[in-house]
C-alpha cells in the first residue's frame, strides 16, 4: 500500500506542479519588480490608497474560490497590508479599490480582515525613510466555496484556512519606498 502511496504522489505529482505552474497574477497598473504607483500608496506618505486592480488567469480546475494578501516582509516582523477572501470563482481578479469595504467594488459577499494599520480592507505602503520596501500581491486559488469564516476572524486563522485550502497560488511583488 505504501508502493502505491508513494507512486501515486510521484505519478501526480508534474500534473499538480503543472496547474499551479499555470496559474498567474497580473495588474493593468502594476508591474513585476517595479514600483508602486502613488495611487495605491497610503495616505499619510501622499498617496490615494486605493487597492491596484488585480487580474489572475488559469487557475487549478477544481479552483472553488479565491483570496488575496498583500504583505511586506521587509518591515520589522513583516507587515500585513491587505487580507481578502470568499472572493468566488466567477471572479477573474479584482477592481481597483476592491479593498475599500462596502465600496460594492469588491464581487460577491468578500470579507476583509483588518491589517496592520488597523483599517478593515486595504491599507497602502507607507514604510519608514530608507531603503524601499517589498510588497508581495498573492491570489490563492481555494478548494472550497468559502471560507466560513467572519470578518472579525483573527489573521491567524484566516491565513491557517488559506493555506489549508490553498490548491495554487501567484504572486505579484511591487517596491516603495521614501
């Protein structure tokens, strides 16, 4: 029975690889290892703080829905900027501003955790003077139509069930500094 275990996991295994591997993330205004424009940057360092459009293609066939995080892991102890999810699968990315809740520019019945700021939704880079930032845009493609999970859920749990339900996933990595 392990034999077959083990062969199973090795015969799937390019198969699963090749899903995932397929499946990509994109922005009309947003471009790989480029900077951040100032739309989408915070307020408090002069931007508009509006979340970037998003677009994602070719997810994993048994994809039921989606979420998305933005996060910079070069701020002391990582930083949260963005957590988004019950996003359905009918959806092919998000429009900008997504990230303002209750703005209906988010689909379907998505709900957004607070971030480190303390806003619901999504809260731009705003990194101290220095050295520019990282930020990694990753959309989730999920097993399951939703969550089940509130809005006023811990972090920890919300990223515990992604990753429990994660079949694939893309990343977008944008800089900014000041």
């Amino acid at each position: 029975m392990r034999r077959l275990f083990s062969w199973l996991c090795l015969s799937l295994a390019p198969a699963m690889a090749f899903a995932a591997q397929g499946f990509t993330l994109d922005s009309p205004t947003l471009s790989d290892g480029a900077r951040m424009p100032i739309a989408n940057v915070y307020t408090q360092c002069g931007g508009g703080n509006v979340s970037p459009a998003l677009q994602w293609h070719h997810p994993p066939a048994n994809t039921r829905s989606f979420a998305v995080t933005m996060y910079d892991p070069d701020a002391s102890g990582g930083f949260w900027h963005w957590i988004i999810f019950e996003i359905p699968i009918g959806a092919h990315g998000l429009n900008a501003d997504a990230g303002a809740p209750r703005s209906g520019n988010a689909p379907g019945d998505a709900a957004q955790l607070p971030n480190d700021f303390g806003n619901h939704g999504y809260s731009g880079p705003c990194p101290p003077a220095g050295k520019p930032h990282h930020y990694v845009i990753t959309v989730y493609a999920l097993d399951v139509p939703e969550l089940g999970l509130a809005a006023h859920v811990s972090r920890k749990i919300a990223l515990a069930g992604i990753e429990k339900h994660m079949l694939a996933k893309a990343t977008l990595t944008v800089v900014w500094g000041r």
